[in-house]
C-alpha cells in the first residue's frame, strides 16, 4: 500500500462521499424553485388585497393550492439543504449535529404546518 500514488488513495474520497448528491438535489430545487416562484408570485399576487372569502374560494381551485403547496414544500426542503451545508461547513462538534437535527425539525415542520394550511384551505 505504500507504493500508491496520491491521486489513487484520493478517488471516491470525498470528504462524506455525499457531495455529489447534495449538490445535485440542490441544483434540482433550485430549478423547481426558478419555476415554482414566479408562478406563485402570479397566483398569489393575482387575490393579494381581496377580502378573505374571496381568497379562501380562490384557493380552493386546484391549481393556486397545487402551486402553493408546492413552493411551501420545495421551498423549505432547498432551505434545509443550505443551512445543513452552513452548518457543516461552520459548525464543529457536538452543536454541529444538535442544530443540523434542529434545523431538520424546524424545515420538516414548517413544510408540513405549510402545506396542512393550504390543504385544509381547498378542501
């Protein structure tokens, strides 16, 4: 083993062999969130100022809460994987694991509460 070169010990050793796939489902939500914003800038922009009922009726056409519902989700999971990298990167120890399982807690939570409001809005 003391013949290999450096390049040879170093492939497939990334830091956590994990980066590839973070950077891609980063780059994938990233793409989604390029679609889903403007989309939901439209739809909510289009009701912002009316009275309540009329946007509760609004949203219970399909295609506002579906987008909705969406951005909320895809929003709060490409909020976890950056803070997740942020913490890893900054964060040492034992605070690095206990705000990663926070910060996974709140993003899933906030996810799930999001979406729940707009489902229990259009049905």
């Amino acid at each position: 083993m003391g013949f290999m070169t450096d390049r040879k010990r170093a492939v497939g050793n990334g830091s956590a062999k994990s980066g590839t796939m973070a950077h891609w489902r980063m780059t994938l939500s990233s793409v989604g969130l390029l679609i889903l914003i403007p989309l939901f800038i439209f739809t909510f922009g289009a009701i912002l100022g009316h009275p309540f009922e009329e946007v509760v009726a609004y949203y219970t056409r399909p295609v506002p809460a579906a987008i909705a519902a969406l951005t909320i989700a895809v929003g709060f999971m490409h909020f976890l994987g950056g803070v997740q990298i942020l913490i890893e990167d900054y964060v040492q120890g034992l605070t690095r694991k206990a705000l990663i399982v926070a910060m996974t807690c709140l993003s899933y939570g906030a996810a799930g509460l999001g979406v729940f409001a707009v489902l229990r809005i259009a049905l």
